[in-house]
C-alpha cells in the first residue's frame, strides 16, 4: 500500500513550498509514499536507505534527491543522527520554472527518468543550507521559493552529467572547470581521478564520446571566450591563463570551437558598456 500526499494538507495559505528537517528512525519503513507535489530533500548528516518501488540506495551527506510527483519513495535512517531536510514544491512554482526557463528540461525536477541523484561536496552543501535558513525566514511565497531554487537549478543544470556516469568521474568532470586543473591539460583532469589514464579515457569515450584532451579543450575555449570578451587582457595572456601558450595551438583550437580567431571573436561579442566611447 502506498501512502499519497497532497500539498493542500502541507503549504499554508498563500506558500509555494515549505521545509522540513528530520532526524529518521532506523526502522524499514512499512510502506512507501508519493505525492501530489515536487520534493527536493538533501541527508545534512548521516547515512539514509532511501527505498523505491524496485530498488533502494544508501545516501550519504550531500547527497540530494529530486522527485516528481507520483513517484513513490520511502527514508529510513542508517545509524544515529541521519538527518534530512526536505521541501515540499508547488506544482505550479516548479511548471512555472521550466516554462520560462527551457535549458532545464530532462534535467532535475524535469527529468524523464526516476528520482535524480546529485551529489554536494562540504563547500557546496554549506551553500544550500545557507539558502535554507533563509528560506526558512521568509514567506515562503512564490519569489522565496524562486530565489531559493533559481540559483540552485541553474549550478545544476549547467554542470549537469549523463545518469550513468561513474561517479568518480563525475566528480573529476566537475573539478576540471577549475582553471588550477585544466590548465594542467588532460593530465590535470586524469590526476583528479587517481586512475590510469588508457582507463579514464575509455570511460570518457564510452560515457561522453570525448577524450581526456576533448573535454579539457572545450572548457579551455570556454573559459578564453569569456575573458576575450569581459576584459582587455592580451590575447596572448588569455592562452597563457588557458595552459595554452603555444599561440598557434591555441589559434587553432579557439577558430574549430568558434569558428573565429581569438581576435575576430573579441571585435564581434566585446562591447564596451561602462564607459562607451
């Protein structure tokens, strides 16, 4: 038997979402439960057994879940002190979202699979709990559960990886936006994985369709676009500051992602909004 939930019994009058911390009981819970609206939980401390209809997970400390309405789930506590916080979400605060926000559909909330699993590294778990307080201070109207979700959904989706990727490669993929790690090339990203680099490429070829220097590459051009286009740095300094100081590799990886010198690129995107001439 599966317990249903409903918003109207949880959100007061006039509220878009609602939070909710709980220490969990080590005891199987007796039934799983579903709802009528969105639920974001994260475990703050602790190890949690989160079941589901065909298969159950062992959630760590920053580890967040995304879930659907209708899809039917249940917690259980691993030890002492396994500690969540939960949010209840209007339906019409997360429909809202993805209609005036399209980059987030197949992602998150908006995915086609089951529950989504994310995992928050120590810096990044003190920022959503910063966020909570502060969503706990406020009306919780439509706008606080915007601001608290916006910022959220948009690191997110932005960092997003396919499902199935190992998860050691996930985490190595992420810390690669780092420019201490891609300057260091594709060496930079296989250290981060603590395995053999034939190994880490086969993965990334089999998950990503890239290699090792594919994907540094393209947070390389990435990052250069950026600068070419926010600041007035010499162009040969933005390839430096890339890890890329051969000036000719550099041309000819920049034009193959953007199809444009460094210097085309900069006359075209940089306006000057400051202090216009």
């Amino acid at each position: 038997m599966t317990v249903t939930l409903h918003h109207k019994d949880i959100l007061q009058s006039g509220a878009q979402i609602h939070l909710t911390r709980a220490t969990l009981m080590p005891t199987r819970p007796r039934s799983l439960h579903d709802h009528d609206f969105f639920e974001l939980f994260w475990v703050q401390n602790g190890k949690v057994r989160h079941h589901l209809p065909d298969s159950a997970e062992t959630l760590s400390e920053g580890d967040v879940v995304f879930l659907r309405p209708g899809q039917a789930h249940a917690l259980q506590g691993r030890g002492e002190h396994a500690l969540v916080v939960s949010l209840c979400i209007h339906p019409t605060t997360i429909k809202a979202l993805a209609k005036r926000h399209p980059t987030v559909d197949g992602h998150l909330f908006w995915s086609k699979e089951g529950p989504v699993r994310i995992q928050r590294d120590i810096r990044q778990l003190a920022a959503l709990n910063h966020a909570a307080v502060l969503l706990e201070r406020s009306l919780c109207d439509t706008l606080a559960a915007e601001a608290f979700l916006l910022p959220l959904c948009a690191d997110l989706t932005a960092e997003a990886m396919p499902n199935d990727l190992p998860l050691w490669l996930t985490q190595a993929c992420k810390a690669a936006k780092d420019p201490d790690v891609f300057r260091d090339g594709s060496a930079g990203l296989v250290a981060l994985t603590g395995k053999a680099h034939p190994h880490v490429s086969r993965m990334m070829r089999k998950y990503l369709g890239q290699t090792p220097s594919d994907y540094i590459n393209s947070i390389r051009m990435t990052h250069a676009a950026r600068a070419l286009t926010t600041d007035s740095a010499p162009i040969s300094e933005i390839a430096t500051d890339c890890g890329i100081p051969n000036m000719s590799h550099f041309h000819k990886l920049f034009r193959a992602a953007y199809d444009l010198t460094p210097l085309q690129y900069r006359q075209k995107f940089q306006r000057q909004v400051v202090q216009p001439t």
